[in-house]
C-alpha cells in the first residue's frame, strides 16, 4: 500500500466530495475508538445533504489546517458546531458548518459494510455520544478486557 501526504491527499478527497462523489478512506489515528479503529476500518464520505445533527461523523478541516473525523456532540442555537472522537473526553468547538466537507455514510468495520441503521452505529450515535464523562473509566475497562 503507498501512502500519501494528508496535505496532497485530503485537498483532493475535498474537491471530489464537492463534486458530489463520495469517497472511500481508510481511518487513520485512535481518536474514534473503540468504533473506527486505526488501518483497520474504512469509512465512505460523501458532501452534506441537509443539517449535522448530534452524532453524526463528519469530516472537516480545523483552522491549523489539519483534517479530522469526528462525531458532532451537538449544535448551538447559533448554528456552531462542537465535535469530539469516540475516544476522547474533551469537546471541540465551537466550530463553523463550514469547516465540514463531508459526512459519513457509510462504514466497513472489521470487514462488514454497515450503515445508519446498524445496532453498533445506533449505539455510537445515541448512547456513546452521552457518556462523555464517564468515557476515561469505560476505556480503561475496554483496554483491560481485550488485552491478550
């Protein structure tokens, strides 16, 4: 497999989705554990059609100019964005719509293509998304259990 710079590659992932292509990416990084694991799962992203709501994983750029999938926590009544990986603690934001590019549609996850509708994104989506504080605690206990 040949890697490609995120500053060459993302700019150009960016203008497809714009075009109204959806992609394929491969994740990269822990930020979304334990539901998207680093070189293992893929995730298909395609351009918004409508408002991010909470739990959605979107795609965007943060004003550094690095590129981040995140899960949106919740939108203001201003209409900002406040984000945050599956595995953190910490929410980001606030943050413009218009730092998003990108919404995931779609995830193959350990080697099963599944969507929306699925019991695992449900979970991420609506339950996961609110044990925020306890997140540290749960991890720690996830990391235990599936040590080898």
């Amino acid at each position: 497999m040949k890697e490609i710079d995120n500053n060459i590659l993302f700019p150009m992932l960016k203008e497809l989705i714009e075009q109204g292509k959806t992609v394929q990416i491969v994740v990269s990084g822990s930020s979304m554990n334990p539901f998207l694991i680093h070189q293992r799962d893929l995730v298909l992203v395609k351009s918004l059609d409508g408002n991010l709501k909470s739990g959605d994983i979107a795609l965007y750029q943060r004003e550094n100019g690095a590129y981040v999938l995140h899960r949106v926590h919740h939108v203001d009544s201003k209409g900002k964005l406040y984000m945050i990986g599956d595995a953190q603690t910490e929410i980001e934001g606030p943050l413009d719509v218009d730092c998003v590019f990108g919404i995931v549609c779609k995830v193959r996850r350990k080697g099963r293509w599944m969507t929306a509708e699925s019991f695992w994104w449900k979970f991420f989506e609506k339950v996961w998304i609110r044990l925020v504080p306890f997140r540290r605690w749960i991890m720690g206990m996830y990391r235990i259990f599936t040590r080898r």
